[in-house]
C-alpha cells in the first residue's frame, strides 16, 4: 500500500523548531511527508534540515522545479495538509485565499482535510482579525487547533503557545483516520469531563477512585479532531495536555460540579466520563491526622456529593443540549445501566464493566451505549478512541 501523503506547512512563528518533532512522528509512523515551508519559517529553520529529515526536496516558492508544476501537484496528491505552526500571516492568507507562495498555493488545491496548528502572541490570537480568520477556515472545512496556554516567546504566558507536537500528531493521525473533509463537530461546543475526584481527609490524605481519565482525554482529542470546540475538564488525571482543547483542571466533586456548570452554559453537549466520587469525608482535618498507638482509628463518617450528571441532565442550560453519562459497574451491568439512565436522565449512557484488561488505566475498553430512545449500541473490544468515535456518532446524530 501507498504510505499516506501527508504535507507539512511550516511557517514563520518561534515554534517552528517543534514541528521537526511532528516531522518525525509522522515519518517514523510510515507517512511520506513533503515539507512546504514559508520563506519566513526558514529564518527559524532552514531547508537542509527539512530536506534532509523527510528526504524530500524542499521550497518556498512556485518557481523551482516548474516542470513538476509543484504549486498544484503538492496539494492535489495529498491526504492530509498540516500547518504548524501556522502565523497570523498564513491565517490571514489561508482564509482570504491569497496564493503568492507554494505553501498558500498548496492550500488552495487541496481537497484533503486540513488541520491548522496555530502559535503566536495572545495579542495577535485575540485580535479580531485573527478571529474572524479562523472563524472563515473552520466554517470552510479545516480543523484549526486551538492554541495551548503557557509560556510564549520571551517571558510571558498566555494562550497562543503551540500544543505538544506529540499530541498534533495524534490528532492528526485521526483526522487521517476518518478521512473526511467535513469535520461533522465543527461550531459545536463540547465538555468533556476526565480523571477521578479526590475528596481530602486531611491535607495528605484523599478519598479516590482508579480513574486514569484516557477515556475521557481520548474523548476531547476525538472530538477536537471532528473539528468541536472541546472543554476538557480533568480531575487528577497524569495524561498529556490534548492538542486543541481548553484544559480546566480541578481536584474535587464540587471544584468539578462547578466548572461543568460554568462551561456548559454555551454547551451543545457535555460528556461526563470523569468518575466523580458519590461521598466525601464529613469533616475535614486541617491538621494530618496522627496515629495513636494505643487506640484504633476513628471511623471516617460519609457524606454524599451532588449528583453532577443528574443536575445537568435536569437542567439543561440550552435546548438540545445533549448530556452523556458513564457507568462503570461489576455486576448485572445492563441492568444497572438501564436503572441508571433513567434515574439520571441523560441521553446516552455507556456502561461499561470492570474487568482485567479494559476501564480503569487500560488502553481498551467494551461497552454498550444505552440511549433514552431505547436504543443499544455495543462497542466491541478495542482502543478508548473507538469507543469515543462512536459515542460522537451517537451525539452528531443526536444534535442534528
Ligand atoms: C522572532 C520572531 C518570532 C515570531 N513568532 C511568531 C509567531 O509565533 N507567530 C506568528 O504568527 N508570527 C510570528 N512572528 C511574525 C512572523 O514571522 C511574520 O508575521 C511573518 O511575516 C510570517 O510569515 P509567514 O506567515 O509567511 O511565515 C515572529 C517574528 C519574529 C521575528
């Protein structure tokens, strides 16, 4: 088979130099990458490394190599173009479909998804002509990234800071993977929540569950990949920063329940995966609870958490908001699972056993997606982003 043909659009931004990484995990993983950077991006980094890292030649302009008529060949043969870092500049091009260099005549014969990773000042991402330029490129079709927040060129912080090239990388692969054009998520704005909560004893010790939040960090990349908005809301998960979404993090039920009902004010759907703990200790001990030899411990007495998912589920903060529950069970899992989604409310519920190999901390997962229309759909065995794509099935079609 073919390997995937992938172009890298590189320009002139100080992140530059990270796309060398995206280069390689795209090459390693058996892609035929053409670089096409700007003449900019080469004050960053130069041709040679370019070339000599995708073992392709490589130009800024349309006039080398004329014969091959590169300024339509590139884009035509492509099945994926990704731009990163991607300038204000080449925003601003790309969206008024300006073509006066061979990365922007590219982007203009392509017919291929196209993912822009974009990395600049907050300044320059905020202003309103930066805006409208991505708000043009979604709407045309290209998922465009959202920036990270952190560190920038020089000494400040903001949002702006281009996303962790490992995780472009794995948004792109599935980009690749579903191989269609039209981002079916774009204009929607999705919460997912991921991770487990921990409810504090005393200021060393919690209560919290074996939630490692990959079911719900491989939900946001999905979703970002399907061209959504994604707020990731993670609760103590030790995973990676998602390329592409808006990362709130929190430590408890509350500190949870508030950040949802913040974010999903806007929301056209919230996914909770998170597992939020049902108690937390009635007291807590501002001092660390010391052990006394001679007398055995005092029981820890119980109180229960807001029923997160219920609330929202009631509430509904816009009309057709669509709310998805999870339910992690051990035993007579459909029928707790049915129970479950009545009691609750929600519009999808995926119940999924505890087992050996799959839920908490594994890479797979099996499960059956209940909906309150009475429909069952089984998801067999397999990666967490399997699961996730089809709980976004089951949500686009639930949206439209
Ligand atoms: C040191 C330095 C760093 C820059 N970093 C960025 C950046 O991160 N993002 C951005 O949009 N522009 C950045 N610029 C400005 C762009 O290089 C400038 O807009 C250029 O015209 C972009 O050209 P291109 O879009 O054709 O690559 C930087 C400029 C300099 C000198």
């Amino acid at each position: 088979m073919d390997k995937p043909k992938v172009v890298l659009g590189v320009s002139g931004g100080i992140a530059a130099y990270k796309a060398g990484e995206l280069l390689r995990r795209f090459t390693e993983s058996g892609h035929d990458v053409r670089v096409v950077p700007t003449a900019s991006a080469l004050h960053f980094v130069g041709a040679a490394t370019w070339s000599a890292l995708s073992g392709h030649p490589v130009s800024t302009e349309v006039w080398d190599d004329v014969h091959e008529v590169p300024h339509v060949r590139i884009g035509q043969h492509a099945d994926l173009v990704v731009v990163a870092p991607a300038t204000a500049d080449l925003l601003a091009k790309a969206a008024h479909g300006l073509a006066d260099d061979l990365l922007t005549n590219t982007l203009l014969t392509a017919r291929c998804p196209v993912v822009f990773a974009p990395a600049m000042h907050t300044e320059m991402w905020e202003h309103p002509a930066t805006r409208e330029n991505v708000a043009t490129l979604r709407r045309r079709g290209a998922v465009v990234i959202e920036p990270a927040v952190g560190r920038l060129t020089g000494a400040d912080t903001g949002k702006g800071r281009f996303p962790d090239p490992a995780e472009i990388f794995e948004l792109c692969r599935r980009v690749l993977a579903r191989g269609v054009p039209e981002p079916d998520l774009a204009g929607r704005h999705v919460v997912v929540t991921a991770g487990g909560t921990r409810e504090p004893l005393d200021p060393v010790r919690f209560l919290g569950n074996r939630s490692s939040g990959k079911q719900g960090y491989a939900l946001a990349r999905t979703a970002a990949a399907r061209g959504a908005r994604v707020t990731l809301i993670s609760a103590n998960a030790a995973l990676p920063d998602p390329a592409g979404v808006d990362l709130v993090t929190v430590g408890t039920a509350e500190e949870l329940r508030a950040a949802v009902l913040k974010a999903a004010g806007d929301a056209d759907a919230v996914v909770m995966a998170a597992a939020v703990a049902d108690f937390r200790p009635a007291v807590y001990a501002t001092g660390k609870i010391k052990k006394q030899d001679d007398q055995e411990p005092a029981p820890i007495a119980l109180v229960r958490n807001p029923d997160i998912l219920a609330e929202i589920s009631a509430r509904r903060a816009r009309p057709g908001q669509i709310v998805v529950g999870f339910a992690a069970e051990t035993d007579d899992v459909l029928a707790h699972g049915r129970a479950k989604l009545r009691r609750k409310g929600c519009d999808l519920l995926v119940v999924n056993e505890v087992g050996e190999r799959k839920t908490f901390g594994a890479e797979e997962n099996e499960a059956v997606v209940l909906g309150a229309d009475g429909s069952e759909t089984p998801v067999p065995y397999g990666p967490k982003e399997a699961l996730a794509e089809t709980v976004w099935d089951l949500v686009a079609a639930r949206l439209d």
